[in-house]
C-alpha cells in the first residue's frame, strides 16, 4: 500500500509540475507576442528617435559600437520576421493594390506592354561652361557637344506612347512585376510606372517598390543637405529645391540620397559646390546639364566633366552591365562602409539605369541583402545601378501632387514612410533627389501664374 500510494503521489506531483510548467510556457508565449507587437509599433514609431540617437551614441561608444548595436538589431528583427511568416502569424501582401486595368487621369491612353521599351531618338550631350553649372538642368547650352566617349547621350523627347516591359515575377503575389502608371505630367501623359518585386526566396515578405522614370518626360535633380555630406571646414548645400521647381504639376516626386560622410566619404556636387571629392571606381550617378544621366564606375565610365552638373557617389556598384556586381553577392557589410564583417538584412535603396539611357529606375524594400537588391534591379531591366541610403527612416520616397496650389508628399510604401513624409519639401539636413516634368517654357508659365485671362 505504502508503494502504491508513492507512486499516485509521484503522478500527482508531476501532473501538478507539468500544469505549472505549462502555464509558464503559455505566459512566457503570450508575453513574447505582446513584446513582439509592442516592438513593432515603437520600432515604426521610433524610426526617426532611432536615427537621432546614432550621431550621439557614435560619440559615445564610436562607430563600431553603433553599427555592432544595429546588426544585433536588424539580425534579430529579421529572425523574428522570419518566425512570424514561417509560423503562419502573416502572410506575405503586396505593399499596395494594383488594379486590373489602371487608369490614368485624363483621357491620354497607355500603351501596351511590349518586350522592350520604345526606341529613344539620342541627341549628343553639349558641353557646359564651369560657371554655368547652378540651379537648372533644362538649361540650353551654347558650346560644342561632347564626343561620345565624354558623355551619355540624351533622349529626344518623343510623342511615342511608353510603357516599361512586363517583368516576371520572382516570388507569387498577385500583381508582382506588372507596371501601373504612377506619375503624370501636366498634359496627363505618364512620366513614372510602378510595380513591386520579391527577390529574395528565403524571405516572401520582402516586397521591392520600383518606380521607372521616362527621362525623355523628366529630369532628375539632386540637392546637397544642410549638414550632410559633407567634412568640417567644406562646402554645405542649402538643402532646398530650387525654388522655380516647387510649383505643382512641374514637381513629380522626391525620394533619400546616400550615407552620411562618415560611412565612407563618398563624394558629391551639386550646383557647382563639392561637399567631398570623388573616389575612383567607386559607383557614381551623374547629371548633365542637357538632363542626361549616368551611373557607372568614377574615373572609368564617368570622367570629370564641364558638362556635368551634379553627382552623388555611394559605394561599389550593384549591377554592371546587366550583372549583380560580385562584391554584392559576396553581400558582406564591409564592402558597404560598415565596420564589421556579415550580412546585414534591412531597408535598402538603389538607383539604376537601363542600358539606353531612356529609363531611371528607383528601388526601396524592407528586410534586403545586397544580393536580392541586385536581383531586383537585374529583374527590372537596369544595367547599370548603384547603393542608396539604408534603414527604415532614411530610405523615402514620396510622389508629389497638386492639391489646388499647394504640394502633397504620398510616400511610395504608405505606412513604412509615413514618418515626415514631406522631409523633402522643407529644408533638409540630408541630401536627396527629385524629380520634375519636362514642360514648355509657356507651360511652365502657365503652371506658375495660372491660365491667361
């Protein structure tokens, strides 16, 4: 009896142990999903306190003790993505919707997808005398045109309907890889499509923007910040539009720069000022007074030119010649201006070009290596395309419309940039670009002081 009754005393206490063991491990679960949810919304929440805080912690604990904080930080949010999709808490969803048959606003039709774009008529580049590099890049220049190996061509503004080409999709949303018309200029003709990609297979949640500019529609500007890049003691940039660029209808869209100067000084100019020197076969976007624009290797594709009037350096290149660069499949953080060696999964930026010069190509994404960045742009048609600035706060983009005679951000990826969504259309300590239509000098009168009485 004295046996028995052990036993049914050793089942009770381990029953009761098993209770209290499992409640433990239901609180311990419940508490991680709170904790997880609570770290999502401070982690939107506090994208721009975060960004803040890295100059003073630098002074701190250095350089390498911030970018080791944020690679245990972007390692351990991709880890706890990774759980949430492959434990089934979300699913994968494209970043906006995308209709079936989009239409424009006005009557203007778009054209039918074709496998290539449209053939550009190319007008030499010309040259530009050093003093005249300043605020426009629609400026006609008087001095004799470059030779082809000095400078890219230009694309002639054409009447041609223009579509980029479908891209196959790499993941399996619906909609993936299929252009909607996004940006219009002041006639209503479509000046930017955009689509969504998943490049990378062992993350389905990672969904990259694209957006595609028409150069022979538009012109790309890019602006120094306030305060970077830039070395003590160098030139600063007024980090402002020019001021005839700011007028609705001509203003299309504004979207991040490159790193800071700390993160590799890479060079940049605009506006006939240098915050940084250029470095030599590093990847480069330059802009010709005519509106051309290159992105290619300092020194080798692009040369220090008259007729250059700005460019912006960030990094090796990602794509050349149609190709992931093999230092963006090797994918380690070292080749990318950082500090310490790994891979580093967060929100990254590109600008690429398509191999005839007619296509600009924006990309951002969450949760990207440099390799499925490249895959992207490869993906999208881009032959040559280049780093931008990375992480969540840094990474924007935003088209911008009418709204009667006053300007209206949108971001690209509503909620994720949703934080300052106008940073652009104020003074801004950072570089950036933007982007305007190509208009009639009498359109653009039109546009400032309105229809003739």
């Amino acid at each position: 009896m004295t046996s028995i009754h052990f036993r049914s005393s050793l089942r009770a206490s381990w029953h009761a142990s098993l209770r209290i063991r499992s409640r433990k491990y239901l609180w311990f679960f419940l508490l991680a999903l709170a904790a997880l949810a609570l770290g999502r919304a401070v982690a939107h929440q506090g994208a721009a306190l975060a960004a803040g805080l890295a100059d003073p912690l630098r002074g701190l604990i250095g350089a390498e003790g911030v970018a080791t904080l944020e690679t245990l930080f972007f390692n351990a949010q991709d880890q706890v993505k990774q759980w949430e999709y492959g434990l089934g808490f979300k699913e994968p969803e494209a970043p906006w919707a995308v209709a079936a048959a989009p239409i424009g606003p006005t009557s203007t039709p778009a054209a039918s997808p074709s496998p290539t774009p449209p053939p550009a008529t190319l007008t030499p580049t010309s040259a530009l005398p050093p003093q005249m590099v300043a605020d426009s890049l629609q400026a006609t220049a008087t001095q004799p045109a470059a030779t082809a190996t000095q400078a890219p061509p230009t694309p002639t503004l054409t009447a041609t309907p223009w579509r980029p080409a479908s891209i196959a999709p790499l993941g399996s949303l619906e909609g993936e890889g299929l252009w909607s018309p996004y940006l219009f200029s002041p006639a209503g003709q479509i000046v930017a499509f955009r689509t969504f990609l998943q490049p990378d297979p062992e993350r389905p949640f990672t969904t990259v923007g694209v957006v595609a500019f028409d150069l022979t529609q538009s012109r790309l500007h890019f602006v120094l910040g306030a305060s970077e890049p830039s070395v003590p003691g160098g030139p600063r940039g007024a980090g402002r539009m020019t001021a005839s660029d700011r007028v609705p209808g001509l203003l299309l869209a504004a979207f991040n720069g490159g790193f800071k100067a700390v993160h590799g000084t890479y060079g940049a100019m605009a506006g006939g000022a240098e915050a940084l020197p250029p470095l030599d076969g590093l990847g480069t976007v330059a802009i010709y007074q005519d509106g051309a624009v290159q992105i290619g290797r300092w020194g080798e594709d692009i040369l220090p030119l008259p007729a250059i009037v700005a460019w912006r350096q960030n990094a090796p290149l990602v794509v050349e010649n149609g190709q992931v660069t093999a230092v963006a499949e090797r994918n380690s953080i070292v080749d990318w201006s950082g500090s310490i060696d790994g891979e580093v999964i967060t929100w990254r930026s590109g600008l690429g070009l398509s191999a005839d010069g007619r296509v600009l190509y924006y990309f951002a994404g969450p949760s990207l290596g440099m390799p499925a960045l490249g895959r992207a742009m490869v993906a999208a048609g881009v032959d040559q395309g280049m780093l931008l600035d990375i992480n969540s706060y840094w990474v924007h983009f935003t088209a911008i419309r009418p709204a009667g005679d006053e300007l209206l951000a949108e971001p690209l990826f509503g909620r994720e940039m949703d934080t300052h969504p106008d940073r652009f259309l104020r003074a801004s300590d950072r570089d950036f670009f933007y982007v305007t239509a190509v208009v009639e000098e009498q359109v653009v009168d039109g546009l400032v002081n309105g229809p003739p009485e």
